[in-house]
C-alpha cells in the first residue's frame, strides 16, 4: 500500500517545473494584453530537458538613411513567441509584424518577427551608448537571446578633415598626398582619382593607397604628374577633396667636359677653356638648373717664336784667278726657333777684289768687237726706253693739272652707321672734317624696326599725321601692336608724361552730354544727350586709383583692370551712361567667369552683375580688350574674373627696359610683366622715365593661364668677349601665385650687366619670357648704351591725351538729327521685326535684349553702345551698312562728317561712313 501511495504522488521536481511553467504563463499572458504599464516580461524560464530555441537570423546592425525608417528582423525555431526589446526596454506587441510557419523537415514551428525603427526614435534615445535593439524567443522549453544590433543615423560631413596639398616633387622621389575624408556614419571609403580617372593601386606597384587613405608614390615619374583628387563616399553622400596638383620635375646636370682649347696667346702668358651644358638631363618642368660655371678658364703660356739673326761677316778670302774675293755668314745670332722666322737677305757676298784692274786673256780680236757691238746696241735701247717714259709721264701730270676734281685718295672715311642727310646743304659739308666732328643735325637710324632716336635740331622731325589711337576697336589685335609700316607715327618721347599728374580728368557737362577720357589708359565715359536736365550742369570727374586698391580677390580671383570711379555720386541721369574699362583677361565664357562690382559708402564690395547674366538694371558688353558698362549710377568700380578651368588666360604684356648705372661699365636690364591694359603700361613708363630707363624693344603679348605653373625670365645670348652677366642671375623664376595675383601692381625682374670695356657701347642680346608647360615670348634686344642715348626713351602711346573731355556734338560721331532718324525709325514696333531688336543683332548685341526693352528709347541706349565702343575709329560705314542690311529706307546720306551740325537728308552711303 505504501507503494501505491508513492506510484500516486507527483515527483517534488516535476511539481516545481509545472509551478513555474504556470507563472510563466500569466506574465507571458499579462505582456500580450498590450496594456503599456504591464510588467517585464521574464527574462528566462527554467528549461526543462531538450532543445532552446535557437536563431535562424539576427537582428544585424543598420543605418537611418535621410528620413526613411529601417526594418529589424528575427526568425527562430521552435519559438512559441519573439518579442523585440530596445535600448533596454520592450517594444509593444502592436510595433510588432509577425509570421509563423512550420518547418518541413523537423516540424518544428518557426516563427518571424519585424519592427520598424524611425529617426526620430533614434533621436530621441539619450544612453551612453548607440541605440540598440535585441529579440528574445520563448518556447515550451525556455527562452533565448539574440545578438544586440546597433541602429545609428547615416550621415557624411562637406567638408574634408585635411584636403590633399600640390607638390613639387624631384623624380625618382617619395610622393605621400595626405587625406582625410570627412567625419561620417558609417565611415567612408577613400577613393584617389588622377586627372579625373581612378587610380588602381593593383596595376601599379609604384602607387599604394592602403595606408591610412593617403596616397604614396614610391618613385616619382614624369608620367605621375597631374592633378589627384580624394574621393570619399558612403551610403549616404560622395565628397571630392580639393584638386592637388603634383609636378615632377627634373634638376638639371651638366653633360662631360669638353677637351681644352688651344692656348688663345701665340706668345706668351695666354688662356685655354673647356665647356659643358646642362643637359644631362636638361632641367624640365621648373627644375634647378645646373649649378656652377659652364665654362672653365686655365692660364696658359706658349714659347714665343724667335726669329733667326745675322751673325756678322766674316773676312774677306783671298782673291781668286777671276779677281774676286768672297765673306759669308750664317743665321745664328740668334738661329730662328719656336717657329721663328728666318734671317731675310744673302749668306755670301762676292765683289772684285783688283778694283776692275782685273784683265783676263782675250783669245782673238773679233771677240773684242763681238762684244763692243752688242754693248753698244743695249746702251741705245736703254736710252729708247727711258726716252718714251719720260713723255708719257709728262703728258698725264698735265691732264691731272687741268682736272677740276682733286680726290685725295689718302683720306680713310668710316662710318658707324647709316647716316641720313637732311638737306642738299649738308652734302656740301661733307668734308674730312665734317665726317669726324660731332654732327648736330642728322637724323641717327638705330638698327631696329621699332626703336627711333631723333636729333638735336628742327631740322631732324617725322612729319605725317598722326593717327588716332586704337584702343579698343573690337578687333583681335592687342593694345600697342601696329604694323611696321605706321610705328614712327605711334612713336613719342617719354619726357611728354608727367610723372606727377594724376590719373584725373573733370569737366563740365550739361544737357548735350559729352565724353570724359583719361589719357593713355584705355578708360573713358560717356555721357548721352538728354542724360543730364536742361538748365542744369554737372562738373564730372572720372578717375583711376592709383593707391593699393582696396579690393581683395578671393582665392584665385584676379583683379582685371584698374579701378575707376565717376561722380559725383549725387548726378541723376535720365539715360544710361557708358563707362569703359580695360581688362586683360581673353574673353571666353568657358574659361572665365568675370563680375562686375560697385563699392559702397562704408568702403565695401559689393556685387553688381556678373557679365553673362540677365538683368535690366545695367549691361555690360565685354570686348577682347574692354569692357563697356551701361549704368545709371556713379560710382566706385571694379572688373574680377573668377577663372573656372585651368585653360583661363591672363594676357600680360612684356617689356625690357634698360639704363647705365652708377658704374659707368654696369647696365641695367628690367624685365616687366603688367596687365595688358594702356593704364598699366603708362604706370610702368613713369616709373621708369624717373629712372632714367629707355625702352629697348616693342612689348609683347605673353598668355598666362591658369594652371599653376610658374614664370620664368631669363637673358640670352650674351656678347661672351664684350659682356658678362653676373653669376647665378641669368635666369630667374617667378612663383605662379605671385605673378597672379600681382594685380594691379607690375611685376618685374632685373639683370645687371657688366662690360668688359667702356670702348663697348652695343648690347645685342635676347630676352626669353616664358611659362612652364605654356607660351613663350623672345624679345630681341639690339640698342645703344652711350650716355647721350639715355634721354631719347621712346614707347607706344595713345594720341587721346589732346583730348581729355569733349562736350557736346563734338563728342559723337552720329550726327545727333541723323541719331534722332534712326531712333525714330527703329524704335517703332514692326510686325516683320525690323525694328530696334534687329539694330542690335546687326551691331553684335545679342544678350540680354530684356534690358533695352526698359528704356523709353532703345535705339538709342544702342546708338551710346556703338559710340562707346567706337570712339577711336568712329567707323560709321560699319553702322550704315547695318541699317542697309535691316533695308529701313532706300535713300542715301551724302556728306555727312563727325563736325556736321546742319541736318541732312536720312540716308546710308558707305562710301561717306553713314
């Protein structure tokens, strides 16, 4: 009976098993009621004997991309029910997607939870660690974790933490381009591209980019120059780093000695050379050149050539059967050596030694008369001969006697030049002494096409009109360069250009309007007619900075022109007015991005318009040379060109400059490169008159791109015997930066000179300007030094200076009735489009016609255009054959000149100009 009685009980361990179970139960029952103040759910359930479920999948850590959630999932078997918990905490059951299932092999029940995880969960999760989420599984058996996963907002910064920097590297050595990508969740990739293309480290051993995402180069080769650019990109965003530009340059070597030349004395203490170039390598992309002397100098002596003397006679020998005696002597006091030359005359005399007293035997008489005979017939020619001399030299001294030209063959003339006469009078002075004296009034023609020194008398002028000046005229032809044929017209002295007036120039205008020109630099402005009330006058200025200016270009902005201010300020015009300022960029929308900006009352810059924009409060038109600006407002303005590829060209004008310094045998050499616009040049060559300098050669047109590559200068082909230049200055290197963003201010160089004799006063050489990897001038320098030279400085110059302000019609070159007809006319709307849209199209303005569209009178704002554009030519048969194209009217217009005042008839004529 006992036992049955313990056959009926429960055993004490399944008993706690079952209790437990239950409790599991009702707190798994209370979690699913979803009442969010309910308990925890338990951690664990004491397992009975079997098999925990286990995870068929993770939770796996993810990234919130923007806004968009992210999803979590857990699958396991066997698993009654899954319950995701976060940062500690549970989800509740209606966040919850699940999906049951049976497994086909073990038939067991599998089941699949999904959550979605927002942004602003995230957000709002302040822990000190990431937000975390983790899935717990129950079954009959117990209960089981997951693996924590880790939810985290994706980002990636603009900016990188250290931007690759360009270097200069020599070959063959170690390149490391530092990067570090912007701060981001996850971490971003680094990727190095070179010029635009990926750099694939495993096709080229040379290149790794494991280390620490900074790029190395083991061995720099010339092939490894380029721009390399960092690359960081995650799931979010990509990022590009700066642009590092790496140039591999080579440091030049000298090549072998050559063998030594001969000694240059014949005789005595002399010197021999050897030479050798550095070309071995040659030095390319910027490299040093070689270091040290190219050629080497050695005394060296040569045995002089003695020449042979005569020792003195001997005595006389005895006389001989033929009544002679003989001396002799020999070449030996000293005999000839080294070369030397020998003893000139006889080694042997011989003379009768009986005083003719000495008969020998004569054999028969008819000898004796053999003899007389033919002794006597010789005497007769001889006296024949000398008889006919002795008239025919008679008869020519009396032809020369009568001869009125006299020439003395004794006189040795030379001249150091071509010499000029400039009147009959001086053929007449051309005498021995007049060829050797000073000459006072000649004309002195130094051997160049551009250079002319004039003399000290009336007499010794260039006379011819001169022509106006040419700048701008639209065409495609820099500042200064003219045709051989027109440069003495275009040539003035420097003394004519105070080195103290001010870039200033005022008038008065009123209601007819006028034009305001600032000499020799290219900037004007035009006043309208009608732009200023009747009965009212303004006393305008237009004026050049010429202090530092106050304009800071950011980065690699360039300041493109002076900067002009016009005023007073308080002027109000009716019209628009045209303001003109050179700028030496070459104009392409591809490579330049060029603003116009105004300076406020607190001295600030702000931005007006940029040049390619479409606005209607003013216009700016942009030549090759100039830029003409329609504005309504007076003030404070300034050209910038933001270059937005490495293809952007600066055009700087070049010239050598050149003077005596305080040592009578040094010559100076300045080598200037200005912005190519007529105000920077007449900086230049007022500075130099207060210098003494003289210009030596016609400037040049040097284009200067962009693309970081340095300026170098260096003289060339230096007389060796006459001149030397001083060491280590014969080539110098101008850094990029400093040659871009030198404006406004000029940058030159200088070379000293030295000769070797004051008896040298010629200077022929070469100049060589030159950008690495871009253009090259050569200037060719051919001039005289003598101090009398030093003054007579001549350069290219505007004749614009005769005529700094011009009020009213003289101003203009259309006829104001005949402008009056024009915009009549073309103002007009037309249905066939012949109207002032087609005056524009035909005058080259095609951009931003919305601004014309806003005045009371397009054509007319056209017509101020054109003046501005053409105030050097007035090339009016340019505009009459633009109104005979649109075909307005059929009539012509004859006799009409830039100083007509009566009203004409409304018709075209090229042959008149309008």
């Amino acid at each position: 009976m006992g036992r049955g009685a313990a056959r009926s009980r429960c055993p004490p361990r399944l008993e706690r098993w079952l209790l437990l179970l239950l409790l599991g139960l009702c707190g798994w029952t209370a979690a699913l009621r979803g009442n969010d103040n309910s308990e925890a759910l338990p951690e664990s359930i004491p397992s009975a004997p079997g098999t925990l479920p286990h995870f068929m999948e993770e939770p796996d850590d993810a990234y919130i991309i923007k806004s968009n959630p992210i999803v979590l999932r857990c699958k396991a078997m066997p698993a009654m029910q899954i319950f995701f918990k976060c940062n500690g905490e549970w989800v509740h059951q209606n966040e919850h997607v699940s999906e049951e299932s049976m497994d086909e092999t073990t038939g067991l029940k599998v089941r699949e939870v999904f959550i979605n995880v927002t942004r602003q969960q995230v957000e709002d999760f302040h822990g000190p660690e990431d937000y975390w989420c983790q899935c717990v599984a129950w079954s009959h058996l117990g209960t089981s974790k997951s693996r924590k996963a880790s939810v985290r907002i994706a980002y990636l910064r603009k900016n990188f933490e250290q931007d690759p920097q360009g270097k200069e590297v020599p070959i063959e050595g170690m390149i490391v381009l530092h990067c570090r990508p912007p701060e981001g969740v996850p971490a971003a990739e680094v990727e190095w591209l070179k010029n635009e293309e990926p750099i694939d480290s495993n096709l080229d051993e040379n290149i790794d980019t494991r280390a620490d995402h900074n790029l190395i180069i083991r061995q720099a080769r010339l092939s490894d120059s380029g721009n390399y650019t960092c690359m960081a990109a995650n799931i979010v965003a990509k990022r590009r780093s700066m642009s590092a530009t790496v140039v591999v340059y080579v440091n030049g070597g000298w090549s072998s000695w050559t063998e030594w030349s001969n000694c240059n004395a014949r005789c005595g203490r002399g010197w021999q050379k050897r030479s050798r170039t550095c070309t071995n390598p040659a030095p390319l992309n910027g490299g040093a050149f070689c270091e040290g002397m190219s050629v080497q100098k050695i005394t060296c002596t040569s045995l002089c050539p003695v020449d042979g003397s005569w020792e003195v006679w001997s005595e006389w020998s005895v006389c001989s059967p033929e009544c002679e005696h003989l001396r002799v002597r020999e070449c030996i006091a000293p005999p000839p050596r080294n070369g030397g030359k020998y003893c000139e005359g006889v080694s042997q005399e011989s003379e009768n030694c009986t005083e003719g007293l000495c008969i020998q035997d004569i054999e028969t008489a008819s000898d004796i008369a053999l003899y007389s005979g033919l002794g006597a017939a010789v005497i007769a020619v001889a006296v024949l001969v000398v008889g006919v001399t002795l008239y025919r030299r008679s008869q020519s001294n009396s032809l020369l006697l009568n001869s009125s030209m006299q020439p003395d063959l004794t006189v040795s003339r030379t001249y150091s030049g071509p010499i000029c006469l400039q009147d009959p009078i001086d053929k007449e002075l051309m005498t021995e002494s007049s060829l050797f004296n000073p000459l006072s009034d000649i004309k002195v023609k130094v051997q160049s096409s551009f250079m002319v020194s004039l003399g000290v008398t009336e007499r010794a002028e260039y006379h011819g009109k001169a022509h106006s000046g040419t700048f701008p005229h639209g065409n495609n032809r820099a500042f200064g360069t003219i045709q051989a044929r027109n440069k003495a017209t275009y040539i003035q002295n420097l003394s004519s250009i105070s080195t103290t007036s001010e870039l200033k120039t005022t008038a008065i205008f009123g209601h007819l309007g006028g034009r305001l020109v600032v000499p020799n630099t290219g900037v004007s402005l035009l006043i309208p007619h009608g732009a200023i009330p009747e009965e009212s006058s303004w006393e305008i200025y237009l004026a050049i900075t010429q202090k530092e200016s106050s304009l800071e270009p950011e980065g690699t902005d360039v300041l493109l022109g002076p900067e002009v201010t016009c005023g007073p300020s308080e002027v109000a015009v009716s019209t628009p007015f045209a303001l003109t300022i050179p700028h030496c960029a070459q104009v392409n929308s591809e490579h330049w991005n060029i603003h116009l900006k105004k300076r406020t009352q607190q001295g600030k810059w702000e931005e007006v318009m940029s040049v390619e924009e479409e606005t209607t409060s003013c216009y700016c038109l942009l030549d090759p040379y100039a830029c003409h600006i329609l504005l309504n407002s007076f003030g404070t303005y300034a050209l910038i060109g933001e270059p937005i590829s490495d293809c952007a060209v600066r055009q700087l004008k070049v010239a050598v400059f050149g003077c005596l310094s305080c040592n009578s045998l040094d010559y100076n050499l300045r080598v200037y490169c200005m912005d190519n616009t007529p105000c920077a040049f007449q900086e230049v060559v007022s500075d130099e008159k207060l210098q003494g300098g003289q210009l030596l050669e016609e400037p040049k047109l040097l284009h200067f791109k962009g693309n970081t590559f340095s300026l170098q200068i260096s003289v060339l082909d230096i007389p060796p015997f006459l001149w030397r230049i001083k060491p280590f200055t014969a080539c110098q290197e101008v850094p990029f930066s400093r040659v871009w963003c030198s404006s406004p201010k000029p940058l030159h160089c200088a070379f000293s000179l030295e000769r070797y004799s004051p008896a040298t006063t010629q200077l022929a050489c070469k100049v060589c300007v030159r950008q690495v990897k871009g253009h090259e001038q050569v200037l060719q320098i051919q001039t005289s030094i003598l101090e009398n030279e030093r003054e007579t400085i001549t350069f290219f110059a505007h004749d614009d200076s005769n005529f700094p302000a011009q009020m009213g019609p003289k101003a203009f070159k259309i006829p104001y009735s005949i402008r009056q007809r024009i915009c009549a006319t073309f103002d007009t709307p037309n249905a066939k489009g012949k109207d002032w849209q087609m005056l524009a199209q035909k005058n080259s303005i095609n951009r931003n016609l919305s601004y014309f569209a806003t005045q009371s009178s397009p054509s007319a704002v056209i017509l101020d255009l054109w003046e501005a554009r053409h105030q050097h030519d007035g090339d009016l048969d340019s505009l009459a054959c633009a109104l005979e194209e649109i075909g307005r009217t059929h009539s012509k217009i004859s006799d009409i000149t830039e100083t007509e005042v009566e009203e004409p008839d409304f018709n075209y004529s090229r042959q008149n100009g309008l």
